[in-house]
C-alpha cells in the first residue's frame, strides 16, 4: 500500500495545532479535504437540478447496505457502496421511463429502502449497535485504504466534472434542447447518478446517514447566494465546503467544544450560508 506518511507530515506543518499532531486526525483532515470538494461539486448540481430528496434516498439505503453486510458477513463498505449505487440507478431509470415526477419515484425507493433497513434489523437485534456510528458518522476512524479510495474517486469525479459540468446544466435547464444539441442526456444522467451514489455513501462514514444531505446542499445554497455567475456558484461552493470542513475537524477536537466532528462540520457551513444570506439582502 502506498505510504502517506509525507502527506501527513505536511498536514502537521501547514496545521501546527496540538490536536493536529496526532495521525488520526492527519487522516481525518485528508479525508475530508478530499470528500469536501466532491461534495460540493456534486451539491451544485443537486441544488440546480432540485434533487435534495435523492441524495436523501440515497444515503438511507446505506442504511440498509450496512444492516445487510452486516447479516451477510460482508465487508459493509461494499454493501454500502453497492446497494446505493442500485439504488441511484433505479431511481434514474425509473424516472427516465414512467409518467410519475420524479419526487414520486425517489419517495418510493425511500420508503423502501428504509422499510427494508428497518426489516433487516428487527431480524437481528445485535447489529443495532453497529448502526448507530453509521447514524451518526465518524470521519476520524479513515484509515489509508478508504484515503486511497477517495482519491481516486477524486481523480475521477473531477474529470467527469471538467468535462460534463456545462452540459449538466444544460441538461438540467432544457433536455430538448440539450437533446438538440447532441448532447448524450441518458449517458450523463445515469454517470451523475451514480457518482452521486458513491459519494453521497462515502459522506456518510464522515458526518452520517442524518447529515449526508446538510454536507451536499448547504455549502451549494450558500453559493448560490454568493455567486453571479454559475462558474462562480462551482468556486464558491468548494471555498465554503472546504472551509468548513477543515474549521470543523480543528473546532470539534478543542477541548472547550469536543462535539461530533460531523455536525460541527455542518454548523460551519451554516455559518457560512447565514453571512451569504445576509451579505445577498445587502447586495
């Protein structure tokens, strides 16, 4: 495996606080600059395309990806991962194909996945104290295997960006159009949906099944807010998001705050989207 002692190293000398000097929270902090970014790409285009509800969806089927591992004696990261990115698929497809809106088809996938998380775990008793931490996230448990495979889905969600973000709102605003235009609507909106589904399951581990959607959607409205253009809105959003990422892993480790780093994360970003609510008004 690769050695990220380097990378470490250098979170300790940029960050020369005491609670920084432990490796654990090296990692954590890589972590999060990593999933941070993603987050807020991928949050843009929830916003814009009114898609807050998925995200949702999707990360309650981590839920029940977890209990299933878990029954199965399968390592719940893959569960997780699999069962979201179904999931995703489904909704996308689903939605693609029949006359029902699309907050019809997602509350549907909703309702079931939880109902069946729900099932899975009345079944076996024990594995509701595994879930909790799922429940509640916990970004300072990242080892050196999930940094790697976060970076590589960096790699890739970045690429996919740079290449489909202007598409994606074109789509977003008019698929006629884009249609039009030869722009290959099916092909782009099943990719997002899955990207969106591994990264939304990966947000998880850091802030939690009930926090999942607060780390895509408010660093993205706080954009909004700041932004005049809808590059402007992408740049914003990664500022804030990374922001409050860091802010929030330094501000839950001091002893005068000790909260859960997942929620101090989003009360940062909250923070953020006050002051561009009201520097909006001003404007």
């Amino acid at each position: 495996m690769t050695d990220l002692t380097f990378l470490y190293d250098a979170v300790a000398r940029i960050l020369p606080f005491e609670c920084m000097q432990a490796r654990f929270m090296q990692q954590a902090l890589v972590g999060l600059v990593l999933l941070a970014p993603m987050c807020a790409a991928m949050g843009v285009q929830v916003v814009n395309f009114r898609m807050a509800f998925f995200s949702d969806a999707i990360s309650h089927s981590a839920f029940a990806g977890v209990a299933l591992g878990l029954i199965l004696a399968v390592d719940t990261r893959l569960t997780m991962v699999a069962l979201g990115v179904l999931i995703g698929l489904g909704i996308t497809i689903v939605g693609r194909r029949t006359t029902l809106s699309m907050d019809t088809v997602i509350g549907v996938f909703f309702s079931t996945v939880i109902a069946f998380g729900l099932a899975v775990v009345s079944r076996q008793h024990n594995v509701a104290r595994d879930l909790q931490r799922f429940l509640y996230g916990d970004i300072l448990t990242i080892d050196d295997a999930e940094i790697l495979w976060l970076a590589g889905l960096f790699v890739v969600l970045m690429f996919f960006q740079i290449i489909g973000y202007n598409r994606l709102l074109y789509v977003g605003l008019n698929p006629a159009l884009a249609s039009a235009h030869r722009v290959h609507i099916r092909a782009y909106q099943y990719t997002f949906a899955t990207l969106l589904s591994i990264v939304v399951i990966f947000s998880v581990w850091a802030v939690g099944v009930l926090l999942v959607t607060a780390l895509l959607i408010v660093p993205a409205a706080t954009a909004r807010n700041l932004a005049r253009s809808a590059a402007g809105m992408l740049w914003w959003a990664l500022l804030v998001s990374v922001v409050s990422a860091v802010a929030g892993l330094v501000i839950s480790a001091q002893s005068w705050a000790h909260t859960a780093t997942g929620a101090t994360i989003i009360l940062c970003s909250a923070v953020w989207f006050a002051i561009s609510a009201f520097a909006k008004r001003a404007r």
